[in-house]
C-alpha cells in the first residue's frame, strides 16, 4: 500500500525534510535564545556581586584601611548612612529611626553597590548593621532592609 501520491518524488521530499528543519530551527531560536541572553544577563550579575564581594572580603582580611576609624556619633548616623548612599549611587527607599536603632531600606538595586556601601558604611563609619534581610529579584536586583544601632 503506498501511502504517497505518484506525483511525489524523493527530490520533493528532501526539499521538504530541509523545510521541516529550518522552520523547528526558527522556533527554536525564537523560544530559546531569548532565555538564554536572560540567563547570561543574569550570570553577569551575580559574577560582578560575587566579585564585589570578593574584593570587600579580601580589603577586611588584608586590612587596607590605613586608620583608626572615628565612630560616628549617635546623632549623626542617619545621615552619615544617607551621604553614602548618595555618594555610592544607591537609592534609599525608606529611612526610619525607631527605639532599637536605624532602619534603612533599599529597592531592586544592584547588589554590588550594596555591597560597596555597606564597605564604605564600616570603613569610612564603622558602621555595621545588627541586622539585615536581603531579597533577590526575578531581574538580578535586591531588596534590601538593614537595621544599625542607634540613631
């Protein structure tokens, strides 16, 4: 029993084979490639917040800061934590000075300038926070809430 018409030939079927493969390379492309520039995107992101974190770890075990660091008064924490935040380029979202301490919060920023400020806020201040919750994004970015002592 043949199943194919007489008018069919195997050229004719070559042809269409290749078509057949050019079309699934096609949705393969259009499906899979977009995923995989995210993943990439997203890999980039955690190699430069796993190496900023490298580089803050190594500057703490080798001690580069050079001076005793002066302790920031009570008073003047919040804001010594805002001026760095500023000068880091890292948007604060919400500042609150509660009975335990200072709370400062952070939205969808990049982790490594967290990072960044949180080695400036210990090194410049020494300031370090009592306690911190760090969120990560679909996007690569975190959320970040951080309480210091005082304010």
């Amino acid at each position: 029993m043949n199943l194919m018409p007489s008018s069919v030939t195997r050229r004719d079927l070559i042809a269409l084979g290749a078509l057949a493969a050019v079309a699934l390379a096609c949705l393969l492309a259009i499906n899979i490639i977009p995923s995989l520039r995210l993943d990439l995107a997203a890999a980039r992101s955690r190699l430069a917040d796993a190496s900023a974190l490298l580089e803050w770890s190594a500057q703490g075990a080798t001690g580069t800061s050079s001076s005793v660091v002066q302790p920031v008064p009570a008073e003047q924490r919040s804001q010594k934590l805002i001026d760095l935040a500023n000068r880091t380029g890292l948007p604060v979202s919400r500042l609150q000075n509660t009975e335990r301490g200072i709370v400062i919060q952070f939205n969808k920023v990049s982790a490594q300038a967290l990072f960044v400020w949180l080695a400036e806020a210990e090194r410049d201040a020494g300031l370090v926070p009592t306690e911190a919750v760090i969120e990560s994004e679909a996007d690569g970015r975190i959320t970040a809430s951080l309480s210091f002592a005082g304010g």
